[in-house]
C-alpha cells in the first residue's frame, strides 16, 4: 500500500517546482523537467487520498501546511480558511467527510462526475456491479463515467480509490497521479514518445474535470458552517485549472 502520509510531506515541499508554469531554463525547474511532473504526482496523489476518505493523510498534510505551501506557488490567491490553520481531528474529518461524501442525506454531494456534468444516461456498455450505480444522489455512472473508463482502458489503469468508480472525483486524481509519475520515469529515460502518449491521457483527464466547477460550489454550500472539505474542493479546482493552463498546458504550448 502507498503511504499517503509521505505525500502529506513531499506536497508540501513542491513550492520549488510548482510556480509560473515559465519552460526550464539554466537548470531552473519547469513542466519539461522529470522533477516538476513528479510534483504534481504527489499533490494529485494527495487529493486523492483525501477525496477517499483517507483522513490520516488529510490530516498529517493540513499539519504540515501543505496546501498552503503549494498554494503559495500558484499565480491565483486561494482561500485556504481551515486548510491554513491547526488540522482537525481524524474523527472530525471522518465524520464530515461521511456527512458530505458517503451518506446520501441533506448535506450529501455526490463526489462523481456524472452528477454534476453527465447527461443522465447509462451507456449500456458500461457495466458495473457498484452499490453507488443507483442512488439518491444524482444520475452516477453516465457519459462521464464511461469516457473516464474508455481512458482507463487506454492507459490499462484500474482505479483503487473511489470504489474503482471512474469517474469519482478520487479515481480521477489516481489517474492523474499515475500518469504524472509514469511521465516521470519517461522523462528519465528519454522516451518522448511515451511522455507524448501520457500527457495526452493527462490534458483529456483534466478535460474531464470541468465539472469541479459545479462541485465546488456544491461543497461550499453543504460544508458551509466547518469549511474544510470546502477549502479542499476550492483548492483541487484551482489547482486543476493551473495545471490545465500553465503546468501540463503551458509545456504543451512550448512544443
């Protein structure tokens, strides 16, 4: 099993690789170099922990003042409200995480990209046995699931976080993550051609997370009175959009 904690503690080192998006240059990091691409394997690796529940890793990175670390390399102000303060217990964080996430009830949001961006179909082709293919939370399970599947299928990557559900917002960041450190290790060898067919599966993952927008003022409205999970749904969609823009986008654009 990964340790999530570690992640907790190299997210919050990142501040040195993760700034303008600006190409390297006299050996100064940017989105060419190996080191940059395992940055934001490591903050993906961490939203996705916390956006499965993991509420140790969540905890120890709120501690360590990871968010804010990396926020402070970003060119946008975040808010980070109780991300920027003393971590609250794991009990609390569990129970909040359950209230918003888990347990369909009157602060329930769906964490899946078909509830907030799916058309409401469910492609026949796609086929699951998830307890979560039914619920009361939205329409699960459509088009957005079905293209992150046809992804997966591409990489032949199977998703450990969400319940294996594909388009939750978890696996998604999993996905991420793996293709961000197998880039990496691209990188490292010289295969640029490899580099080439990852970072395509990248930019159309990041495409499919224009639904963060939707979900991130879903949050801030059920999570209203303690914040945190809203600070972390506003911080994943900044961070996203950064890396759209002038992480993964901005070395696309000096091609």
């Amino acid at each position: 099993m990964h340790d999530t904690t570690s992640d907790a503690r190299d997210a919050g080192d990142q501040h040195d690789q993760i700034g303008d998006g600006s190409a390297a240059s006299d050996g100064d990091p940017g989105p060419d170099d190996a080191a940059f691409t395992r940055s934001r394997a490591r903050v993906y690796r961490l939203l996705a922990a916390a956006f499965d529940g993991d509420v140790a890793a969540f905890a120890d990175a709120v501690e360590r003042d990871a968010f804010a670390q990396v926020t402070a390399a970003l060119p946008v102000d975040v808010d980070l409200g109780p991300l920027d303060e003393d971590p609250p217990s794991e009990a609390a964080l569990d129970h909040g995480y359950d209230n918003l996430f888990a347990v369909p009830g009157p602060h329930y949001v769906p964490p899946f990209a078909s509830a907030h961006a799916g058309d409401g179909e469910d492609p026949e082709s796609f086929e699951s046995d998830s307890a979560f293919r039914e619920g009361d939370g939205g329409a699960l399970l459509g088009t957005p699931a079905a293209t992150m599947a046809e992804l997966h299928e591409r990489a032949g990557f199977s998703p450990t976080r969400g319940d294996g559900i594909p388009d939750h917002l978890a696996a998604q960041f999993e996905f991420l993550a793996v293709l961000a450190a197998a880039e990496a290790a691209a990188a490292d060898a010289g295969d640029a051609d490899r580099r080439g067919d990852l970072r395509a599966l990248q930019r159309a993952t990041l495409d499919a997370l224009g639904w963060l927008d939707a979900f991130d003022r879903a949050v801030g409205e059920a999570d209203a009175v303690e914040g945190v999970f809203a600070a972390l749904a506003t911080f994943a969609r900044t961070f996203a959009a950064w890396d759209a823009r002038d992480g993964i986008g901005a070395a696309d654009r000096q091609r």
